[in-house]
C-alpha cells in the first residue's frame, strides 16, 4: 500500500490513509472511519467518471447490489455517499492479499487448495444468484484471500439484479474482463448464474495450469476465442492434474450454459467432493467429449472494460448421438453406485463425519437441538421474510441429507413470515461478541462482525466497541446489525497519566492493558511536583501492542537555575530576565540595592545594574534570591 500525501476526509468520516489498487472504474484506499473508529477500504470512483451519468449509476448499484448481501464470503458494503463532487462506496477492509497477487507470486495452487478457494467462491456467487444478482465480473483480481484462510469475493460493479431490463453499456458491446468472459457474455447474450459458473470455472482453470486457457492480442481476440475455440484441457498444461478436477473444470466451462452446472452449488458440491476425496457428479467423458488441446498466443485480456459483442458460432455445442448419450447414461449409473457406496461408508465408518438432519419446517430452538444432538456445531440463526410460518426453519447450509464433518458450523434460515415486524436494535457497545450475536437472534436480527485493530484504554478483546445502526433504532426484522469488535491483534493507547501519582498511574496502564516498566525514570521539573509523573515512554496516545512497557517518567523536583547575565540591563529587563511570564513560584528572586545616583558606578544616564550576586552562569536552586546593585535615574 502506498501511503497518501493529503490524507483527505470524506463525508466529515472517511479519512483515507493508503491507496491499495487501482481499479478500471475506481480508486480504492485503506481509510479510517472516524465516527466508529475502525479501519475500512474506501472505493473512488474516478473523477473523469464522476461527470457522467451512466458511470455514476453503474458505480450506485454497485452499492445497491452487494449492500443487500450478506454472506461470509461476500465482502459487505458499509456505505455509499458523495463529497464535492467524489462518489464513494464503503466496505469492509479485508486484510490479506488478492488471488492475482498470489498467482503473480507463485503461477499455481495445490488441485486440493484451488478446490478449496474456488468452493467458497462459488457458496458466495450460488447466494448471490438466489438473491437475483450475478456478478459478471468474477476474476482473481476480485477474489479476496485473508490472512486466516477465509476467501471473500468482491467488486460487483457490473453486477445487475436479474430481474431488471435497463443497461448501462454502450449499445453493440458488453461490460466486463476479457479473460473471464462467459460465450454468452461475449455475444452480448441475457446472462445468468451460469455465466458465472464459466467465470469460475476459467479462475479454476488458471489455479491449477498456471494461465487461463484464452489468451490473445487483445480483449476482442480473447472474447472471439471464449465464443468460437474449443477449450483446451487444463491437463495440457499441467500433466499431473488429478483426472476428477480436470473433469469439474472443463464441465463448468462448456460453451453452451445448458451443458454446464446448472447452479453454482452444483459445481461447489463437487468441489469439496473432490478436496473430501470423494467421487464427483458428472461423469468424465462428458465433460471431455469434444475437447480440442490447442495452445494460444499469449497476450492481454485481465481488465474490466467495454469489449464489442462477438458472433458466434461456438465450436463445441455440438448434438450428441444416440451411441454417445446410450454410453453416459451407462457411465452415469456406474457413477451412481460409486457414489452410493461412498456415501455409505462416509455414514458407518469412524466418528468423523456425520449426516446433515433435515430441520426444514421445525422451529429454531427443535432445529438446534437436532443439529447439536447430531454432533453438528451450535447453528447460526439467519432471519428472512419467508412465506413458512414464523419461527420455523425454512432453509439450511448444509442441505439435509449432505455428509460434513463432526462440529462443523451450519446456519439455518427461520422464517419472520410474510411481513416483517420492527424492532428496535439492542444496545450491544460493551458486550462480548458472543453475547451480542445472541442477543441479536433474541431480536430476530441477523449479526455481522468486522474486527477493529484500534482500541481505547480500557477496552478487552473481542468486546464489541461500535455498532451500527445504532441503540435505540427501529429497524425491519431480519436486518443486518454490523458489530464493531476489538481484535485480539488490536493495538492499545497509552493513556495520558501526566500529573498523576505512581500507583495512579500505574492503574491506569493496568487497567489499558498494559505494563509498567521497571525502574521508572526521574527527571527535575519546575512544573511537576516531586513523586508525580511528568511524562510515558512511549508517550500519551501511542499505538501499542498490548501488554506492552510503558516507562513513568517521574519528577524528582524542581530543576537547577542558571542565573541570566543582567549586568547593564534596567530593572524592568532584569525583572523579567529572572522571571520570564511572571511564574509563581519564580525560577529567581530579585532583590535590588539602590546605589547614591553620586556613586563613582553611577552616571547621569543610569537606570542600569551595575553588578548581581551570585554572578552570571552561577547554577543555583529554583527560588534562588539574586542581589543587584541598582543605579537609579537622576533626578
């Protein structure tokens, strides 16, 4: 990241620090929010965009789009607003790096890793989809990895809601990145979820062979390719991919969306099948049949950008035969059994796994008790308008009747009935995280946590210090209460103690979470008085870690005074030369002689010291008196 030279504040709240990319619509910094006191990215959209209207309104809905999402692999939108003329969307500041970044690092992941990544990208695009929004835009670049293993997709700045009509490209060309182009997207086709699903399914592709399987001159070439060109197999470029990937993969990229997964939680089911090293779905020559291992030229294609429409025809939809069709449905039944007998001994051998119950229609406390007495981990409650009777479980993740690991983390969907009910939002500021998830579903409200790493004194780790909306809100049942919580990573302030006693102080940096350092340092001060702290090492308001030493600067009284050389001066200059500002108690004391204007010292001129005792540079104690000798004004 690079850190900004005019660390500008938007909205009197967003105040950004450090640029973290460059995008093709917008700029996107690390900012602090003010007003919660947390760290958030900031998205800019460009100023020569600003001017134009489509572009402000593509840049609006992408707001409107991904604000009503909430998933734990979808980064959240926090806000969306306009200063001077600068539209500006808010999200969450995922801190971790880009799966581009990762593949610039290292060209492939693990078959296991990059099954992995690509099933929590597509459980994050199959949520999207029964939202009625399709990303159109899914690409490394938008896909999030954090320091602890969780993925996030991000940037739905293309992304439309599917029951709408109106579009914001340019008549005859289509919005979205080259590289990652769905056949039908680079027609100029209706899109849908599966479009997405091909998306994906190029984003697999380069995780396992190093490069994605188009590449050209240019974003038209590459676009014309997705269209026309056979996909060659991934296993042309790397020979030891496992045969059950290979088969996802080129499943998920077949020309024509009626050939492809039908939904992204299809394509996810198989992807942890295969991490989980169990048999997949599809079979593999349907998924291969047709598949041309060509090589393209290397080229460009991995920005968002307006590409022109591309005809057709696809090369490989294609009629299957008779034969053909008689021979998967033969390689389909040997699948089934496959499967079948997986299924089984996932089911009767060892402690490990066990079946998800099927709690649809049960209310939330049955639904929980069945989920835990299956040995699950305690459900996380989502609230939606649903036409189920309230209360009731209406949808599960996992689905019924799917194998999981033993005290693995399942959310249910209870039902708050057709219309919605108000509520008003719980003070939480203070709580544990825990107990303010819970106090939440109490509410029929649905959580959201996001880490802080900046805290005050006094605040504890995984404390909620910020919420939003805040106590006392009325808002829809079902809503989304975003938490504010001190992470354990989070740094502490060191709290101003200057005046204080020892043990004052020393509270005080135990109560902050922090150390006080061993011996404590003295130093003289004429302002400070003796036994209390002048000053900490680091200072007041310094970012920490915590449990760190801070040292007690102490005074140890007044300091020494060297004494000014006012020999010549008048007595009003060396008054003030003694005293400077007229403290109390003074650093030196004037005490004047008055000479006999008739002293061989003295002039007609006087109005001057002639001596001071004890002299010039002398160091004595604070409050010191100096004695003067004075020659008057005549007369």
């Amino acid at each position: 990241m690079e850190p900004v030279e005019e660390p500008r504040i938007y909205s009197n709240r967003y105040q950004v620090t450090h640029l973290i990319a460059r995008g093709g619509m917008a700029m996107v910094y690390r900012a602090h929010d003010l007003l919660l006191n947390r760290f958030v990215a900031l998205k800019i959209l460009y100023p020569e965009l600003s001017v134009d209207k489509s572009f402000v309104e593509r840049f609006r809905r992408e707001a409107q789009a991904a604000a009503n999402l909430s998933h734990p692999n979808i980064v959240p939108i926090f806000d969306w607003g306009e200063d001077a003329g600068a539209y500006f969307i808010v999200m969450e500041l995922v801190e971790g790096t880009s799966l581009a970044d990762l593949l610039r690092e290292s060209r492939t992941l693990s078959p296991t890793k990059s099954a992995q990544v690509c099933a929590q990208v597509a459980s994050a695009l199959s949520y999207a989809h029964r939202q009625g929004v399709v990303h159109r835009d899914v690409k490394p670049g938008n896909i999030l990895l954090t320091s602890d293993g969780a993925v996030k997709v991000t940037d739905f700045g293309i992304a439309q809601a599917i029951s709408t009509e109106d579009n914001l490209t340019v008549a005859g060309s289509v919005m979205g990145t080259a590289t990652y182009f769905s056949p039908e997207q680079a027609e100029g086709a209706v899109v849908d979820g599966r479009s997405d699903v091909y998306s994906l399914g190029i984003v697999l592709y380069e995780l396992l062979a190093g490069r994605p399987p188009f590449i050209g001159d240019s974003p038209v070439a590459v676009a014309g390719k997705h269209v026309r060109d056979a996909v060659p197999s991934p296993k042309t470029f790397n020979p030891q991919l496992p045969d059950d990937l290979e088969v996802v993969t080129m499943h998920a990229l077949a020309k024509s969306p009626a050939e492809r997964y039908q939904n992204a939680d299809d394509m996810r089911t198989d992807l942890l099948r295969f991490s989980e090293g169990q048999p997949i779905s599809i079979s593999g020559a349907a998924a291969r049949d047709d598949v041309t291992r060509a090589v393209a030229v290397v080229g460009s294609g991995e920005r968002t950008q307006t590409v022109p429409i591309q005809n057709g025809p696809r090369t490989d939809v294609v009629a299957t035969s008779k034969d053909r069709r008689g021979w998967w449905v033969l390689l389909g039944l040997v699948l089934l059994l496959l499967i079948g007998a997986a299924v089984f001994f996932a089911l009767n051998s060892g402690k490990e796994q066990t079946k998800m119950p099927s709690v649809v229609g049960l209310s939330a406390n049955t639904a929980i008790s069945v989920i835990t007495n299956q040995g699950l981990g305690q459900p996380i409650q989502r609230y939606h308008k649903n036409s189920a009777s309230p209360g009731t479980v209406f949808k599960t993740d996992p689905r019924a009747g799917q194998i999981v690991k033993k005290g693995h983390k399942v959310t249910i969907y209870v039902s708050l009935g057709r219309s919605l009910p108000t509520v008003t939002v719980p003070n939480l500021v203070g709580l544990s995280s825990a107990t303010a998830s819970q106090d939440l579903s109490i509410a029929s409200l649905n959580p959201r946590i996001v880490y802080s790493l900046v805290g005050s004194p006094g605040q504890t780790a995984y404390t909620v210090i910020g919420q939003d909306p805040l106590p006392g809100t009325k808002i829809l049942a079902g809503q989304t209460v975003t938490l504010t919580v001190l992470s354990p990573q989070a740094l502490v302030s060191v709290p101003s103690v200057a005046g204080d006693s020892v043990t004052t102080a020393a509270n005080a940096l135990g109560n902050a979470g922090l150390n006080v350092a061993s011996p404590n340092q003295s130093t003289c001060s004429n302002t400070i008085p003796s036994g209390q702290v002048i000053k900490t090492s680091p200072p007041a308001a310094t970012q920490v870690k915590p449990q760190s030493a801070v040292t007690l600067i102490v005074s140890s009284g007044n300091c020494d005074v060297i004494v000014p050389d006012v020999v010549g001066d008048t007595m009003v200059a060396a008054s003030n030369a003694l005293d400077p500002g007229g403290a109390s108690p003074a650093p030196l004391v004037a005490q004047f002689t008055y000479l006999d204007p008739s002293d061989p010292r003295c002039t007609a001129q006087s109005d001057y010291v002639v001596d001071e005792t004890p002299v010039a540079t002398t160091k004595v104690p604070f409050g010191s008196t100096v004695t003067m000798n004075y020659c008057p004004p005549a007369g």
